[in-house]
C-alpha cells in the first residue's frame, strides 16, 4: 500500500505540470499583454517608442513555448520569479501573504467540520425534533446565501451595528498576540466555512440516517451495547467516509472562496494579490497562484484516496 | 406438567403497533405462546404477518415507530422472571439481557456484520460488553467459537473484515456473535434465507449442534416449511398479526386444522410433483393492515368460510396443547 501511494503522490507533479500548461494558454487567449498595462497609452501611439526593445527586455519576445519552459525550468529550481509590474520577488510575496490565506483556510476549515458533522450528528439521533427543523433551516440558509453576500450582512450586523468584531484585517495596527488574530480571523472564518458547514451538516444527516437503518446497527445493539456506542462506533464509523470524502472535495472550493472571503473583509492573503495579478496581466504572479491553487486541489484528492483506504478495510491497494 | 420452571418465555396478548405519519399499522394483534427450556419454536407465515416484528418486540428492537402497546413478554432468567415489555427499550436492564440471555441471528448475513470491524473484533465485542475479561481472553472466546462452528484457521481468520468472509462464513460468524455468551433463548430471524440450499443445510445443522451443546431454546423464523418440519418442535403459524394455529410439529404438520396452515402445505412444491400439475396457491392477497377485514381475517382468502366467520373466531383448544383460531376446525374442512 505504501507503494501505492507514494506512487500516487508522485503521479502529483505530472498533473501540476499539465495543469500549468493549460493556465499559460489561457492566459495567452486572454486579450492584452502586460505592456499595455505597464505602459501609458499616448506612450505607445508616439512614433518613436520602441516596443520591441521593451519586449526583449522582459522576454517577452521570445516563442511562447521558450517563455514557458524558461519560466517552468526557473521554478524547478526554487525561483520563483518576479512580477512583472512592481519586480517583487514573488517568493516574498508569497511569505506575506501565503500564511494569511492558510490560516484563514484552516480556521473555516476547523470550524465547518467539527459544527457540520455534530450538527448532523445531532439532526440524525434525533430526527424530526425541533433540532433537526432548526439545523434544516440553518442548512438551507448556508448552502443558498453567496458568500460575500452574506459578508456584507455579518459585518453589518456584528462589526457596525453591534460593534463586536473589527470590520477586517488581520491583525490591529501596532497589535499582535493570539487574542487579536482570533477576533479578527472569526468572523471571515466563520462566513468562509458557512456553506461547507451547511453541506457536511446536511451530508452528515443523510448518512447516518442512511447507516442507522443498517442490519449492522441493529446487530450492535442486539449484543447489549449502550446506545452512545452504537451511534458513535458502529453507525457513525460508517458514515463517517462519505463525510469526509465530501469535505476533502469541498477543500478547494474553501481555498477558491478565500478570494472573494479576502477582498470582503480586507484580509492580506493571497485572494487579494491573485485578483489584482490577474487585471495586471502579471503573468508570473497569476501562474504561482494558481498553481499553487491547482496543487491544493491535486492534494485534496490524494487526502481523498489516502484517507478512503484507511477507513475502509475494503479499499486495499495493493 | 406445564410447570412454570419449565418455561423460558411467555408472549402474552402481545400487540406491537407501527405509528405511521397518517396510521396505525397493526403488526402483531394479540399473540400469545409459550416456550419451554431447549425447545425450538418454529414461527412460519408469509411476508408481513407479523413474524419478524413478534421476535423483534421480545428483544425491543423494533423500529422507532414500532411500539408494544399491550400485553406482557415474560422471560425466565435463572434470577426469576422479568418482564420485557415494560423495560426501557435501550435501558441497562433490557441491555443487560439482549446479547447475554437473548441472542439474535438476522436474515442477511452480508448485511449483518459492521463491514469497518474484525470478525473477531465483532464477537469479542458481546463478550467484553457482558462480563469482566480482557480483550486478549475475550479473542480467544472468539476463535473458540469460530473453530467449533467450523472455520478453518479461525485464529488468522479472525483478523479479516466481513467482506472477506463468505456468505455461509458470515452467516456462521453471526451465529458465533450470538452464541459467544452462552444465550438461554437464540431467536433466529431467517437465518438461512438469503443463503445458498447447501449452505442451508449446514447452517441449520450447525444451529442443531449448538443448541445440543448449551440446551438453547430458539425461536426460528422462517417461511420454509421443509425447515420448520426439520428443526422445530412447535410451530406458530402466523397470519395478519395473529397466531392462527399453534402445536407441535406432530400436530400442525401431521393434522393441519386452520385451512390457512393446510394452504400454506399445500403451497410446497414437492418431489414427484405431476409433470404439468399445477400448485396450488392461496388466493386473492393478504389485506392491507390498516383495513382488515371483520371477523375471522383469513376469511376473505379462504374456501371454507360461512356466515360466522363474520364474527372474531376464538382458540380452540384441540388438546395437548394444540390450538386453532378457526370457527370451523372441528371437522368439515375436505378439500
């Protein structure tokens, strides 16, 4: 098994290597180029501006297949180049900004699985209750609110009307210290992780209704076994892959929604710098982003694998 | 001669309704039996008549709409009587009991065992639940159990999960879960039904043996009648909710006097059967729970019926312990 999967995690690079090409192309189908972006446009129509030179300099001269492999061969190497409007080195951008997104992830990511899957939990054991009609309600809210929508109104109401929680940021001006970070990175977390919250609640529910009318459950209980340990070992053992398969497929949406989660609340994290490479048409910075995005999403369904075969006695590969 | 040291069960005017969002269905309607110590009691009936519920509501394992409205179910453990019916249906005493003195065997093997545990795992487990034993004897119990129950190289085998089992093994594994700790009473709900003929067989011997060993009483489910006239001692045939006719096999089999007992025999196909000779069914279909019929509920189906039948039929005693729900079994039924 061990083979199985370091051979399946080295299969990773291969795919990020296909991946980056088709984010190239597609950035090449889009229109412009980042000198129009760079240079004023009275600049360009003078007769004597030289855009040849300007494009020499940046490289960009070059066939489009040598552009990719310079860039791809640069990064195999650790550089990880510089961008193309400002010439700062993407490596430090992404000190910056990285952790900011990450944590930020994993604090939705924390939040959503532990409140969705006992949530669900609690839905399932005691369906039909006036739990279950309010998770319902909450559930429904969750996976049909957009999320900046949904933003606007939490900062609306806990930041400007009740004055709970800072409006964004990271962290205070001149601030530091774990209390100040988790004030400021509750509520984008919590907005952030909602509908997957939402999804796995919902999800959680339908399995373990699912596996509670198991013959396996009733066998369970036919041995005498306190009803906390057929709910927890025999019937949620069981609902539990489902759930998580679920929630390693819903990783990259929660990386994906980082985006428009960080422009909501003004957080420094990669969202932010993405958005404004991407109107740049700052090449380098766009294809480390994304990639590093396509890369979360290749791991999320290595997890995916990875984690079905240690659940499942089933799933053996060998 | 029906001392009550004898007994290991009484079911007394049982009646375990379903409450569905819009009706009640009645699924057992007053049923009432006896069953002595190391006998087995064979339950037969169609799909729906209330079997499976009947033994279900022994051990209060019903579905959560399912719920025992009257009557009592008295078991006789070696510390005195207890009375099930009125036990909190996940309570320590009613757990205390289930997997301990009650066993249970379900229809569907592959579905029956947790598919994330060990067998040995998944037997041990009613062993540890049950008494004060260390999980490494409790294996040992298991592996026990396995070899007697004929697995071969139970001790390796029983580190593998369920799906490594076959159908009969599973089956086998099931019976070792509910034997492990020595039950007074095993109820078997099916236990061959969803396996292979000649897996059958050697499930049904199996369960012969055990009972042989420990003394068991078990109460079989089945709709087969070639099996109950193998296994049982007693048989209940079972009809919308109700027992209709109750004896040993002697007496159900040898000299059936419900007419619904005489259509379920005649239903069998047999060897030697005439080529082209059609068999015979029971006609029209079993009503629907929640509209029966007035009276004797077989009536509508059956081809012996006259004007009294409109009315409830009482048991008739036909002595030795056989007992009729029929207005007409004294005589009369020719077919």
């Amino acid at each position: 098994m061990l083979k199985y999967f370091t051979f399946r995690f080295l299969s990773i690079i291969p795919m990020l290597f296909v991946v980056t090409i088709i984010i190239f192309i597609g950035l090449q189908l889009t229109p412009g180029d980042p000198l129009t972006y760079l240079i004023p446009p009275e600049l360009l129509a003078s007769a004597n501006f030289d855009l040849a030179s300007y494009k020499k300099a940046m490289g960009l001269d070059a066939p489009l297949y040598v552009q990719f492999f310079r860039w791809f061969s640069g990064m195999l190497q650790g550089k990880l180049g510089y961008s193309l409007v400002d010439g700062t080195s993407i490596a430090t951008m992404l000190g910056h900004r990285l952790p900011a997104t990450l944590e930020l992830a994993a604090a939705a990511l924390i939040i959503s699985s532990v409140l969705g899957i006992v949530l669900g939990l609690i839905s399932s054991v005691r369906q039909n209750s006036a739990a279950d009609y309010g998770n319902t309600v909450i559930g429904i809210i969750g996976i049909s609110i957009p999320e900046f929508f949904l933003g606007i109104i939490a900062i609306q109401i806990f930041s400007i009307k009740l004055g709970w929680l800072p409006v964004g940021g990271r962290l205070d001006y001149g601030e530091s210290g774990f209390l100040s970070l988790l004030k400021h990175v509750a509520m984008p977390a919590l907005v952030l992780g909602f509908s997957l919250t939402a999804a796995l609640m919902r999800y959680t529910r339908g399995t373990m209704l699912d596996v509670l009318g198991k013959d396996y459950v009733k066998t369970a209980r036919s041995k005498g076994l306190p009803e906390w340990k057929v709910i927890v070992k025999h019937a949620f053992r069981n609902a539990l892959m489902p759930v998580i398969l679920l929630l390693c497929f819903r990783l990259p949406m929660l990386i994906g929604g980082t985006v428009i989660i960080e422009s909501v609340f003004g957080w420094p994290g990669m969202g932010g710098m993405l958005l404004n490479a991407v109107s740049a048409k700052d090449y380098p910075v766009v294809m480390i982003a994304t990639m590093l995005t396509a890369f979360m999403v290749l791991l999320a369904s290595f997890l995916v694998d990875l984690l079905t075969a240690l659940l499942d006695p089933r799933v053996r590969f060998d | 001669m029906n001392s009550e040291s004898d007994l290991i069960l009484k079911v007394d005017n049982l009646q375990t309704q379903f409450h569905l969002s819009r009706r009640v269905v009645k699924a057992v309607n007053g049923v009432s039996f006896q069953m002595k110590r190391g006998r087995t009691l064979g339950v037969v009936g169609e799909s729906g008549c209330g079997k499976s519920v009947t033994a279900h509501s022994i051990v209060q394992l019903l579905p959560k709409m399912g719920r025992i409205v009257d009557g009592s179910i008295t078991y006789y453990s070696s510390n005195g009587a207890v009375e099930l019916s009125k036990l909190k249906r996940n309570g320590s005493e009613m757990r205390a009991i289930r997997g301990k003195e009650i066993g249970m065997i379900f229809q569907d093997p592959m579905a029956s065992l947790n598919p994330v545990f060990t067998i040995g795992h998944q037997i041990a487990e009613n062993i540890t639940q049950h008494e004060k034993i260390s999980r490494a004897a409790a294996m040992e119990r298991a592996v026990e159990m396995l070899t007697m129950l004929g697995i071969p190289q139970a001790s390796t085998r029983i580190k593998d999960y369920p799906h490594q089992f076959s159908g009969g093994m599973k089956q086998r594994a099931m019976i070792a879960l509910a034997m492990v700790c020595n039950p007074k009473l095993l109820i078997a709900d099916e236990p061959t039904t969803a396996l292979d003929v000649t897996i059958q067989a050697q499930i049904l011997e199996l369960m012969k043996e055990m009972q042989h060993k420990y003394g068991t009483s078990i109460i079989l489910i089945t709709h087969n009648m070639g099996i109950v006239a193998d296994m049982a001692d007693d048989i209940a045939v079972m009809y919308m909710g109700r027992i209709v006719e109750f004896g040993t096999v002697r007496q159900v089999l040898g000299s059936p006097r419900h007419p619904y007992t005489r259509a379920l025999l005649q239903s069998v196909p047999v060897l030697g059967i005439a080529k082209g000779e059609r068999l015979k069914t029971i006609r029209g279909s079993t009503p629907d729970p929640s509209d029966m019929p007035e009276g004797c509920e077989f009536a509508p189906r059956c081809d012996f019926a006259t004007k009294q039948c409109k009315t409830v039929p009482a048991d008739t005693d036909l002595g030795g312990g056989h007992r009729v729900r029929c207005w007409n079994c004294m005589g009369g039924l020719t077919t």
